[in-house]
C-alpha cells in the first residue's frame, strides 16, 4: 500500500519530467524564462478547470459540463464583470450556487450526474451564446495585469501552478473537510453514519467545483484578453484527463490535488511538444489520446507491480 | 392502465404533444413535412441511440463516448472510398460497418486490456478517431454517388428510407433483447454482473459484442447521415452525444442499466427533434433553445427518477 501510494505520485511526477528533458532536447532555447513562459503559457486555467473536475470525480461523479462553464465564466468576465463589476460579480457568485445547487439535486433525486452534466453543458453554452453571440469583449485591466505579472526566478504560469498545487493540497488533503468530502468518494454510507449529511458535502464538493471553474474562465479570458462562447470547449476533456494523468481513481474518492496539477501541466506541455516535433497539427487530438493511453498503460504496469511485492 | 405502466409510453406521447403544439403554431399546414422531417432526422438518432442502450444496459459506468468520432471517421472514410462514383454504395457500406467494426475492436481492447473504466477508454480512443478523420478528411467535401444520396433521401410507401433502415435495425434489437439468449445474457449482466458470472454467463463476450455492436451502429449511423446531407463533415457527430444518451434515458431505460426499452428509443428520437424544431418555429435564437433543450433533458431525467420512486 505504502509503496502504491508513492507510484500515485510518482507516476505524474516521472511522465512530466521525461516530456520536459524530451522538449528541452528538441528546443534547448526553451530553457529560459521566457521558454518557460511560452511553454505553460495557458497553463493556469487548465490547471484550475483540471481541479474542479477533481472535486467531481472525487465524489465519485463526472462533470461533461465543464468545458462550456468555463466558456460561459470566460463571456461573463469578458464582458459584465469589465463594465459592472458589481454585476459581473454576482452573476459569477450565482454560477457558483447553481453549481452547489446542482450538486445537491443530483444526490436528493439520485439522478446520474453524466446525463445531468451532459444537459447542463447545453444549458452553460446556451446561456454563453446569449451573452456573447459573436467571439469579443476585453479583459478587466486588473486580471491582465494579474495574468502576466512577472515574478522573480520563474514565470507566472509555474508559480501560479505550484501555488494552486500547495492551496488545494491543504484544502482536500490536510483539511477535516476535505478529508470527510473524499470519504464521500470512498464510502458514501459510513460517511452518512458518521453523522454527516451527505447532501451537504455533495453540494460543497459541487460548489467547489464552480469555484475554481470560474477561476479557470477569468484566468483564461486574462491570458487571451476576449472571449467567446466555444473558448473552453475542449476543457471538458483535457480536466478528465488531467485528473485521470494525475493518479486520481474515478471512483473511491481517490484523487490527488498535486498530481492533478501536473497532470494538467503535462497536457499543455503535450501540445507545445507535438508542435516542436512539427507533426501536423492534425494529430494534435489524437496524440492527447495516444498520451493519455500511454500513462494508464504505464500505471496498469505500476500497479501490477505494486500488487506483486 | 396497462398501458401506462410501459416506460415507452412517455416518450412517445411527449412526442405527440410536442408534434401538436407545433402544428398548433403553423394552424395545421405543414403536418405531414414535419412528420416526414421527424423521422427522417430521428433515424439517425434512433439509431446511435439503439447501440448506447445496450451499452447502458451493461451496467453503471458503461457509456460509449466515442460514438460522434466513430460516426465522422466511417463516413469520412466511406465517403473517400467511394469517391462520388456511381456502383460503390455497397463498398462504401462495408467501409463504414468495417470502421465502426474496428473501433468497437479498439474500445473494447482498451477496456479489457488496460483495465480502463468504458468513459475513459472510448474518450481516448474518441480523441484518436478524431484525429484519422481529421487526417483523410482535409477538409474535402466529396459527395456521395448519386444513387446512394437518392436513396438517403428518398422514400418508400410514403416514409423515409433512412427510416425503414432505423425500424428495421430496432426490430432486430428488440428481438435479440427479448428472445435471444444473448438478450438474456446482456439483461443479466447489467443486472448483477457478479451474479451474472456465477451463474455461467461468459460477462466478457457479451461486454465485448456489446461495444462492438455500438459502435457498428454508430458507423451505419455515420455512413447514412452522410449520404443524406451530401457529404462527411468534421462536426457531423457532435450532437449525437448528447442525444444517444439523451433519447436512451427519456425512452425509459434505466440508467443504471438491466433494463432497456427499444420502442422508447425510437419515440425519444423523434421528440428531441420535434422540440428543437418547435423552438424553431416558435422564434427561438440559438441560445435559448441551447438552454432550452439542455432543460428539457434535465427535467426528463428528474421526472423519470421521481417516477421511479413511486412504484
């Protein structure tokens, strides 16, 4: 157990590596802080979206939705929260409750959340057409201005990355919330026992999920300066297969903050690589498929291993 | 009474209403082209929508996401093959079933192989289809041969062809669900997979042709699309997402699976296009009848768990 549990880790941290010695092989101009920069560039909100369906998958559900909930973040923060803030705001702390609000449903009627989330996601993007019906709006100065601060040593996208690792470890790893919030995951029932109401949690982890989901539509809309209502489509995927890439377990309540990050930094690493490589950029989907096979190959080996000894 | 108690009635009568409130718009012209239309889109539906039943019915986590990327690689591939000239629907035809053969193929391995949970494995492999068809497709529009599209498109004692093909296709299902020891197998199976097995049901052969049948489904279901609408596209599959899993849940199947229900299938298919051609008729811009159908879906699902819970 002790052993699989550092494969979990190691896993992630192994495969980020190897695909970075393998860029800087290919590109050694990228080992700079600019490189840097330019490699991780959209690193933040992949990261983020990569967390909230972390919160999902931890209470063992799937969220199909979150790629246009991002989308629609993005258009609201592009366009309300730029020209009433106050407004803008509280549209996104409602996005955030409806999401809670969801989560709950989902466990009061018992409903399967991948039809629900299939559902929303229409209801996200329908909602995104409506505000922004063609691709525009600007970034509110203070999150450009957030988005590319230049900090010492290394660029905002590894800082910010290796910030919201630390934050969210502490959240589900350290903190009794977010422990009880994985025993959901882990064991609905003696969670119930224990004298928790799970609808409750359900909704936290939900709400949590909204949270850093609107994080990762205004880091985004601070990184490109406009929006519009397909800009984070692909998210949907690309956060499975940041948590799944992590080490996270789609059922059992099994997931890792850190891991998730650097799975989600993995990804994005994934598309500057392909492009170093000049494979045409046809094959782009398709070796984010081939990579994310790849790693759960290698996993499956990891495990096997780990069960022998 | 009896009547009510069949899960398919719902959606079916669903369909009716949203048909009459329709027509109420337009004061009765144009019933008989809406009826056409309905199924004539619904078959494609319909027929993706057959295959995610079985799938369902394996049992929770079973879903096929890789249906629209199947869909688009075998018509695109279909398409290519045929090259517009006249005599090749057939060698198209196999094309199509031989890649959703060969994708059903892949899912599976990967499912059984790498131990993968089904959403994972057909969401990788999607990402990979994806990729082919991107790759032959090169944003060519080849048309497909003539007699083909006029088949595609054209109709036999007053009803669709492509609706033939998907009635035709539900016939077989249901029989094979209902009178056919793989029927049984596949019920168990999604009832109680481990009961299933000690009772002697090869689990992994059912599993097997099961996401192999889907994802056949889904080929034919892209090779017809494609002959009806003049040509393969890139984002032809794109709503076949959601409404596969869409027309399975509101026929009446039960989504935790054990338990399909082919008629209904075929009544949700021809509902969800009614209600997106009702918000057509009715003004609606493309974001709210985004918002819309999303709603109804939603509401669907809550109406039938809270159905559920009465019996």
């Amino acid at each position: 157990m002790n052993a699989l549990s550092r494969y979990r880790i190691l896993l992630p941290v192994v495969s980020l590596a190897v695909l970075l010695a393998a860029t800087f092989w290919m590109q050694p101009r990228a080992m700079s802080y600019f490189g840097l920069n330019l490699l991780f560039n959209l690193a933040v909100p992949i990261a983020l979206a990569t967390i909230a369906q972390m919160m999902i998958i931890m209470v063992n559900d799937i969220d199909l939705s979150l790629g246009a909930f991002v989308s629609l973040v993005a258009c609201i923060t592009a366009t309300y929260l730029l020209d009433t803030p106050a407004l803008g705001l509280a549209m996104l702390v409602t996005l955030i409750l409806g999401y809670a609000a969801l989560g709950a449903m989902i466990h009061a009627l018992e409903l399967p959340a991948i039809v629900v989330t299939l559902g929303m996601s229409f209801v996200w993007g329908g909602l995104a057409l409506f505000i922004l019906p063609s691709p525009g709006g600007a970034s509110p100065d203070w999150l450009r201005t957030l988005m590319t601060v230049k900090p010492p040593f290394a660029p905002m996208a590894v800082v910010a990355s290796i910030l919201i690792a630390i934050l969210t470890h502490f959240l589900i790893i350290r903190s009794g919330i977010g422990t009880v919030l994985r025993g959901v995951g882990g064991n609905t029932r003696s969670v119930a026992r224990a004298g928790w109401s799970v609808l409750k949690l359900k909704a936290c982890a939900y709400g949590l999920a909204g949270f850093f989901g609107v994080l990762a539509g205004m880091a985004l809309v601070g990184l490109t300066t406009s929006a519009d209502a397909n800009i984070a489509l692909r998210y949907t995927l690309l956060s499975i297969a940041g948590v799944i890439l992590g080490g996270g377990e789609f059922v059992g309540g099994k997931v890792s903050p850190v891991g998730a990050v650097i799975g989600a930094l993995t990804l994005t690493l994934a598309a500057s690589f392909l492009s170093f490589l000049r494979l045409s950029p046809d094959w782009q989907i398709g070796a984010q498929g081939a990579i994310l096979i790849l790693v759960l190959t290698a996993r499956l080996i990891f495990s096997r291993k780990g069960g022998e000894t | 009474m009896n009547l009510l108690s069949k899960p398919w009635i719902w959606s079916w009568s669903a369909a009716a209403l949203t048909f009459v409130l329709t027509i109420g718009l337009t004061s009765g012209r144009g019933a008989g082209e809406l009826a056409y239309a309905a199924l004539s889109f619904g078959a494609f539906a319909a027929i993706v929508g057959l295959g995610q039943m079985l799938v369902i019915t394996l049992g929770p986590g079973n879903v096929d996401l890789s249906i629209p990327a199947t869909m688009t690689l075998a018509a695109t591939l279909a398409l290519k093959a045929m090259a517009s000239m006249p005599g090749t629907a057939l060698l198209g035809l196999m094309i199509a079933l031989a890649v959703g053969l060969g994708a059903g193929l892949a899912n599976y391995a990967l499912i059984f192989l790498l131990r993968l949970p089904p959403i994972i494995a057909t969401l990788a492999a999607s990402l990979i289809y994806q990729s082919l068809a991107i790759w032959s497709n090169r944003g060519l529009r080849i048309k497909p041969p003539q007699e083909l599209a006029e088949f595609a498109t054209g109709r036999f004692l007053s009803i669709p062809n492509v609706a033939w093909v998907g009635l035709a296709l539900a016939v077989v299902v249901w029989i094979v669900l209902e009178r056919s020891v793989w029927g049984r197998w596949l019920l168990a199976t999604g009832q109680n997979m481990r009961a299933a097995r000690l009772a002697g049901v090869p689990i992994e052969f059912v599993r097997a042709t099961t996401y192999l049948s889907v994802s056949v489904f889904a080929g034919l279901a892209g090779y017809l699309l494609a002959s009806f609408s003049g040509g393969a596209a890139l984002n032809m599959g794109a709503e076949y997402l959601l409404m596969s899993i869409a027309v399975v849940v509101i026929g009446g199947s039960s989504i935790a699976g054990g338990n399909s229900n082919v008629p209904g299938v075929w009544g949700a298919s021809l509902f969800m296009f009614l209600v997106i051609s009702m918000l057509n008729s009715y003004g609606a811009a493309a974001g709210a009848k985004n918002v819309l159908t999303g709603t109804i879906v939603i509401a669907i699902v809550i109406a039938a768990s809270t159905r559920k819970g009465r019996i």
